[in-house]
C-alpha cells in the first residue's frame, strides 16, 4: 500500500477510535506533573489501576520532589511494594525527585533529553510525559499499541523505535498524542493480545486482519 493510502487510513482509523474513546487523558490518576512523572515510573511492568491503587498514600507522604528526594528508601518501598520490583522502583522514583529538585528547579522538563536523562524513564515514558502535560507531539510505543498497528497494517516493525517513527509519518504532529492514547484504550478494550473482538470493533471496516486470519467478518 502507498504512504498516502496507508496515512488516509491511519487518519480515518483515528478519526474513527476519537469518537470511540472521547477522552485521551491518561489512565493514571494524577494531580500534578510531578505525580504523572512518578506514576508513569511505577507503572512499568504492572497495570495503571495497580499504581492507582498505591499513588494517593506516595502522594500523602511525599507530595513534592523533594520531599521524595528526602525520603526514607524502605519507607518509599514499603508503600510502592505492590507495583513489583518495589527496589528499582523506589531507587528510580527517589533519585528522579532529585533531579527535579537539583538540577529543574523542582519542575518536570518537558525536552525529551531533559526527560531522559531522568532515573526510570524510558522514551515511552517520556512521550506520556510530553504529550498528556505539555501537548507535544508524542507517539507513544506501548505492547497495546505497537500490536494495534501491526493488526491494522499501519506498520510491520516490532522495534518500538521504528513503530514510533512509521506511525509519526502517517498523521500530522498535533495528531500524535490523540491517537496514541487512542490506539493504546483499543488495544486494551477490544484488540485483544490473544482474541480480537473484530465483530464488534469500531475500526473492522478499516483493517486487515480478520481477512488476513481467514476470518471475514458479516
Ligand atoms: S478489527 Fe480486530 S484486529 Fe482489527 S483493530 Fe479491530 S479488534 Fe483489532
């Protein structure tokens, strides 16, 4: 398929999943860019509704950097324990506090080396953080997502750093955020890993993969 196809369709696949999902804000609960930072950290490797479950005690004790930099570490993972790998975790969590306090003058950066260079947080991460706080271009590569695509034929890369930039070219920039969080809510409530729910998807008229499994739909 040509680029302008497959970007038509990428922009009819989006415009299709925003009146299917109204909302693009993040799944984690948070009141300040300081605790979607954290929370973005604790939510490697385990479910949103888990940190969701943790964030209001962190907060209570610690609701600022650098009352978290200050922090007592077994304290920290006492209360992050049910996120798993509560010791990376709260080493991560700890010293990104004090990065804030030191060198952002208490302050989540927005550049995406800024971003980085912060313990625990990955590209991914960083995009949350770019798009949901400061309405930057942000493709974020998530399993959801990166799946969702590959389903839809927007892209064949499993490299998230690849899926990032193949699916970056297909939309325009203040596009991005909208439909990676979009992509990421139907991967979690319809495309499913191992049983799509392709009857019943908003998007079956505009992907390939039920035809492709031999599955065409009525
Ligand atoms: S039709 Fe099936 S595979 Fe395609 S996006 Fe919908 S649920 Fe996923």
């Amino acid at each position: 398929m040509t680029e302008v196809r497959l970007a038509a369709r990428a922009k009819a696949v989006l415009d299709q999943l925003e009146k299917t999902y109204p909302s693009d804000r993040p799944l984690l609960v948070y009141h300040s860019p300081y605790q979607l930072l954290i929370a973005v950290v604790l939510s490697a490797q385990t479910t949103d509704a888990q940190v969701n479950r943790i964030t209001p005690e962190l907060f209570t004790r610690f609701p600022d950097p650098c009352a978290l930099a200050a922090g007592d570490l077994s304290e920290i993972e006492a209360i992050i324990h049910p996120t798993g790998f509560f010791r990376a975790k709260a080493r991560n969590i700890r010293a990104a506090a004090r990065a804030l306090c030191d060198r952002f003058g208490g302050m989540v950066p927005d550049a995406m080396d800024d971003l980085l260079s912060l313990a625990g947080v990955g590209r991914k991460s960083a995009n949350v953080i770019r798009g949901a706080l400061f309405g930057h271009p942000a493709i974020i590569v998530d399993t959801h997502f990166a799946r969702v695509n590959r389903r839809l034929g927007l892209t064949n890369q499993t490299d998230p750093a690849r899926i990032e930039r193949e699916i970056a070219e297909l939309l325009p920039p203040h596009r991005h955020y909208s439909y990676s969080m979009r992509a990421n809510y139907h991967g979690r409530d319809c495309c499913f890993a191992r049983s799509p729910t392709c009857t019943n998807c908003p998007l079956r008229d505009l992907c390939p993969y039920p035809q492709s499994q031999g599955r065409p739909l009525e």
